[in-house]
C-alpha cells in the first residue's frame, strides 16, 4: 500500500483534554475512596502520552471539554458511531447527564445525524456497544448503565444483527471494561464478568482460536480497556503471559500509563471514541431480545409482591419497564400494575413469565389463552417445562373458562381432565393424564389479609434459598479488600 493509500485508512477518533478531569463523585467502584484524589498534572501527562501515540497511527479530532463535568474526557460514552449516524448516549447518572448536549453540539457540527434513543430508556454509547471487526455484528452489554430494551432498537437503526450480554460484575460495569473485539475476528474478554449464557453466546459466535481470555489480574488492570489501529495495541497494563498471547495471534502491544484515569474507572478505551465505523456491504436487522407484559394486583406494596416480582426478573437476567400502576387509595383496597417484562432471548423469557405467574402475576386478558396441557407417557414422569404449583390458591383456564385447582399444594403437578384440574404429587401421575405446561393460561389467587399479615411469599427472603446466586468469588474479594487498602 502506498503512504497516500494508508493516509486514507487512518482511523478517526474522539477524545478530549482532561482539564476538568477529576473524581467528584461515586457510580462505579472504582471511584470509591478516591474522590479528590487525582493528580491533574500527572493526568495531563498521560493524557498527552496516549494523545500522542494514537495520534502517530491515526487522526484524532478534539471536544472542547466543560468545566463541571469531570467524566467528559471519557468520549467512549459520549454515543455510538456508523457511517453518518450516532446514537446520542442517554447517561443513566445524573451526574453525567449534563454531557449529553455537549457531545450533541459536537455531532451535529460535525454533520452526523443524531439520534436519540426512545424515552425512559439508557444508553451510554461505545461503552457498552461495540462493532466486530467487521461491522456486521454489534456486541450490546446490559445491566447497570444500558437498557436491554433498547438493544433491538439499535438493530434496526444500523441494520446489524445485535447479540446481548448481560454484566454481573459490578467492577465491568460497561461493556468495554471487560469486553474488547480486535481485527480479524479476535476477541479478548474477561469471562467471568458475564453469566453463563453471555459466556455461551460469545462461544457460539467467535471460534475458539479467535478468543483470548484474560485472568482476574489483567481485567483489574483494564487490558481489555484497549485501542486497536490496526494490529497494534493500546493499552493501560499487560501481563507477559497476555503479550504472549496477543503476539501469538500478530498484535503488537503499546503499554501506556493511565493510573490516574483508572481512579474513576477508565482506561484507554474509555478515553476514545471511534467516529469511522464502516458501513458494512451487506448485513441484516436481528435481535433475539423478547417482550412480553404482564399484570400484577392485589396489596402489591403492603405484601412486598411487587418488589418480588421486580427482584425475580432482574436476578432472571431480564429487565422490566412499569408501563401503568394504580395505587389503592386505602390498606384495604388493591393496586394494579402493568409491567413489561423483556428478556435477552424467548427462553429466558418464557422462563421469567413462569416464575413471576408464582409469584401472583397474570397475562393481560385479552392475551390469555388456555393452559397448555401434554400428556405424561410414564408413570411418575412430568414432560418438560410442567408448571410447579405454589401455596396460593390457583385457577387454570379451561376451554374458555376458569377452573380452580383442587387439592391445592406447593411443588406438585396440575392435572386437568373432565374440565377439571387438581394437584398431584409428581410420583403418583400416571401415563395418558394430561398435566398443564408453562405459565400460559395459569392465575394465582392472592388472599388480601394472609398478605396483611405478613404470610405472602418472599422472593429470596430466605438466605438459603435456592434461587439465590452467589455473587462474591474470592478473587473479587480480594479484589474490594486491595482496592480499601490502597
């Protein structure tokens, strides 16, 4: 390639001076304890350090920053780039909010087409959207900071297929914390900053050979906070045992210091924002991401049946967004809420839909269908996916109409036969009955005074109960024990 031909493929990046930076306040962990604690001078240094090596291999252009907001320079949030469009960030802090018509101003100067992402929703850009080395592809986290329910919007926006993973540990708050595509379909990531299924779909997507996993120790560093030009690396830190690997699969790795900018949780990436994401050739709209709505009534605040049933989707690995709630204007009478339930495939939410049914949720009305019934084809055996019944008083909808369940039961099957349903314990079932499957068409009946009184159903209130997942490893521990001691 001649030197004009390699002048045209420069990058494009955003960045911005640090002359405000600083940590005045605390929404991620790694701002804790270290409010006021930034040395400006030496931040300025290895602003200008990283400025200058990425300057070297690619064109930088430059916002002028604002006085009062400290998190500016971190441009990476500022919003998500194709072509000549952006995606405006929607901060979920306050305290970052007042960025966003700065960064707008920008944009618009610059003749890209802004966009804004649907109201009451979060996104916080190339922080937690980022395109495969192809563009075909674009990798959105939800969780803390970005809303899974605006992942098939971004689908359709840039016509790309979006594939979701879900962020579990706080420290990786956004997804290119832990999460960091490199050319040539190579991938770096810190597994253990996801669920299990995020894990299985990045496996599903990216070979074997393409991954790079990273160790505890080099995710708390950032490494996969990096910049990639081309085949060269940017980065804060980088184990031997990572150079190894990089240089294995022809990367050259650039390790710049950028301590001061880790007090707030940053790094090189978080410090850049690509503004020349291709438009890929050809590429097509798909999100797995699923929605569904749900009703829930009775002494929703009284009972804690609301909270449980928020805390039961959000530990499902789903998301909700109230749409309607009407609040009972005495202790006595009851409240509604409609509540949209959203999950990152059918599956999960199939499976969250069930679990919120137990715990007193219905389909809107005009959504019900009858239970769906199958038959068992051996004694002692439910088929798959049988709806397990609670304590609660349970009606299952029949030919058009609604049946109560008789011998009512935790933990047993529902079988329905001569328009009739009763609970049965699993090992007494015999083949050729038929039992209700999945939550469709099935209605607990709450009794409002149990619930005064405090007999309700607590989601997780027991501290052995098995739905509970064991957040801590010991490495994040350690981790919080060296970051209070530091």
């Amino acid at each position: 390639m001649t030197d004009s031909g390699k002048e045209k493929n420069r990058k494009r990046l955003l960045m911005c001076r640090p002359s405000f930076y600083s940590v005045d306040y605390v929404i991620n962990p790694w701002m804790k304890g270290n409010i006021g604690k930034v040395d400006r001078a030496k931040a300025k240094d290895q602003w200008n350090r990283l400025h200058e090596i990425i300057a070297s291999r690619a064109e930088v252009e430059l916002i002028k920053p604002a006085d009062g907001l400290p998190d500016m320079v971190f441009t990476a949030n500022a919003g998500l780039v194709m072509g000549g469009d952006v995606v405006l960030a929607h901060f979920a802090h306050s305290e970052r909010s007042p960025e966003e018509p700065f960064f707008r101003k920008w944009f618009e100067a610059n003749r890209f087409t802004v966009h804004t992402v649907p109201d009451n929703l979060f996104f916080e850009g190339a922080g937690d959207a980022l395109f495969d080395s192809d563009g075909r592809k674009l990798w959105v986290a939800y969780g803390d900071r970005t809303s899974l329910e605006i992942h098939p919007w971004l689908a359709a926006l840039f016509n790309v297929e979006v594939v979701s993973l879900r962020l579990t540990d706080r420290r990786f708050y956004h997804l290119d914390t832990c999460f960091f595509p490199l050319p040539g379909g190579y991938l770096l990531y810190y597994p253990d900053a996801f669920d299990s299924r995020s894990v299985r779909q990045i496996e599903r997507f990216v070979p074997a050979p393409k991954r790079i996993t990273i160790d505890g120790a080099d995710a708390s560093a950032f490494s996969a906070n990096g910049v990639a030009l081309d085949r060269t690396v940017i980065m804060h830190a980088c184990s031997e045992e990572l150079r190894a690997k990089l240089s294995s699969a022809g990367f050259e790795t650039v390790v710049t210091d950028l301590s001061e900018f880790m007090k707030a949780g940053g790094s090189a990436k978080c410090l850049t924002l690509r503004l020349d994401e291709p438009v890929p050739a050809t590429s097509s709209a798909r999100s797995e991401v699923s929605s569904r709505k749900i009703v829930a009534e009775g002494q929703l605040l009284d009972a804690g049946r609301m909270s449980g049933i928020c805390d039961a989707i959000v530990m499902g690995g789903g998301s909700f967004r109230v749409r309607r709630m009407r609040i009972g204007q005495s202790r006595q009478a009851p409240s509604t809420a409609e509540i949209e339930v959203t999950a990152p495939d059918v599956s999960i939410l199939d499976s969250l839909i069930e679990k919120i049914v137990r715990l007193g949720a219905r389909l809107p009305a005009g959504e019900t269908t009858d239970a769906k019934l199958e038959h068992v084809v051996k004694d002692g055996v439910a088929p798959d996916n049988f709806y397990s019944s609670t304590i609660y008083k349970t009606e299952v909808r029949v030919n058009g109409g609604w049946v109560e369940v008789s011998g009512q039961r935790m933990d047993s099957v529902v079988v329905v036969a001569d328009g009739e349903a009763h609970c049965e314990l699993l090992r007494n079932i015999k083949a050729g009955e038929m039992v209700v499957t999945g939550s469709d068409g099935v209605r607990l009946v709450r009794e409002t005074a149990r619930a005064e009184h405090g007999e309700g159903f607590g989601f997780m209130q027991s501290g052995i109960s098995s739905e509970r997942r064991v957040e801590l490893s010991i490495g994040r521990i350690a981790w919080e024990m060296n970051h209070i001691k530091n």
